[in-house]
C-alpha cells in the first residue's frame, strides 16, 4: 500500500526537490507551503509521516508540530537549516522523532522517511517476541492494544517514540541498554553518535512518569553504560 507524506517546506525549489524524490520511491507527497495549509491538509487528509520545516509563514513549524500532537503520534520528521542543540531539543520536545539538517542529502533523507515509517508500523520488541498485550511494572501500566499509558489508573499522554522506548524496557525489565542500542532498536537506523536525541527523549519521559524526575524509579541509569527499569 502506498504511503503518503505530508511535506511542509515553503522553500519552492526544496519542495520541487524532495517531492521528486519521494514520488520517485513511490511515496504519496502531500506538498504544501505554510503551516496553516499544513494543519488544514493533516486534519483532512490520512497521513503517514509529517516532514517539517520550522521556520513557515503563517503557521510556524514548532506550533503546527504542538497542534497536531494534540490528537495524533502520527512520525514527524523535522526539515530545517535551525541546527543547534536548542532548536534540536525544543522541536524533540514538542514529541518531533527525528531531525535531519540542511542541507542534507536525498539518499539520507529517503532511508529516514523509509525507517521512521516502517517503525511507526512495525515494532519488534527485543528478546520477547511472546509480548502480551498489556505491560505492567509497580504503578505503570501500558496498554500495547491502544498505545496508552497509565500511572495509578491515570493516563499519560506519550510521543511515539516515548511510548515505544518505554515499552522496550518493560518489556525487557533486567536488561541494560546502552545509547546505541535504543536509538538503534527505536530509530532503527545507525547510531553516528546521535546522545542528544536520546537524552531528550529520556528526560521528556521521565517528567512524564517519575514524581521525582532527578531522582527516577522508573528509568535509571546506569552511569558510563546506559538505561534500564527501575528495580
């Protein structure tokens, strides 16, 4: 089944670029020039992933990204030539997955929308292919039916991405996972080093289920080699 993309790029010529690109792979693109065109299209239109520029007239990219997280984990990637550890962790924290820099090459940003899709779609935890359909661990519960999370009976609103992180160390409850591992298992794409994606998703996470983020019972970790479930 063809997969659609909805790309939010105001700059023609990229737009013109990547759309080619994408239609050459057989993707569906979805090409608009401002944010609130973008919001627009996403509310009507069934997408699979959400390339995004930041800097749109209109609509700007960080605001249309908080309006749709509202009511949606549909993976977006972040398009944009804002390339510090700043714009990096704020757009992440908004619930971005991934981010990729211009200028950037089209061979990359094809094997990014490809791997960000097959994730969303398709998510093999480790070492425990018998997973049953409900995680459980002290007050946390997750639901892997209807991808939600509770604390004591309350819901939790996770990104994507937390939701899976979070189910890869329940799922694997005495297993230490370095950097690598999770963005490699999560992102299933090669680590180059990527420490700033992962430490902001793991601090988004803990604020949303530790009562005590600086001191966490839910994810620990384990200083010089990586995370793993709270005992």
């Amino acid at each position: 089944m063809q997969k659609s993309i909805l790309l939010v790029e105001d700059d023609r010529e990229i737009n013109g670029l990547v759309t080619n690109q994408l239609e050459r792979e057989n993707f569906r693109v979805l090409s608009v020039f401002d944010g609130e065109e973008a919001l627009a299209v996403f509310e009507k239109e069934e997408v699979d992933l959400v390339l995004l520029d930041l800097m749109l007239p209109k609509l700007n990219g960080m605001d249309f990204l908080k309006r749709i997280r509202e009511k949606s984990l549909t993976p977006v990637l972040i398009i944009s030539a804002k390339g510090s550890d700043i714009d990096k962790a704020l757009g992440l924290g908004f619930g971005a997955d991934d981010y990729i820099s211009k200028p950037f090459s089209m061979i990359e940003l094809t094997a990014r929308v490809s791997a960000a899709i097959r994730r969303s779609t398709q998510y093999q935890t480790v070492n425990n292919p018998s997973v049953s359909d409900t995680l459980q661990h002290k007050d946390l519960t997750l639901d892997l039916n209807t991808f939600s999370a509770q604390i004591n009976g309350n819901f939790i609103k996770l990104t994507s991405k937390e939701f899976h992180m979070l189910k890869l160390f329940m799922a694997n409850p005495s297993r230490v996972f370095t950097k690598e591992q999770i963005y490699q298992l999560i992102w299933e794409d090669d680590y180059y080093g990527n420490e700033n994606v992962i430490n902001v998703h793991i601090r988004r996470l803990r604020e949303k289920i530790e009562e005590d983020p600086s001191n966490p019972k839910y994810i620990q970790t384990i200083w010089g080699i990586g995370y793993k479930l709270g005992e």
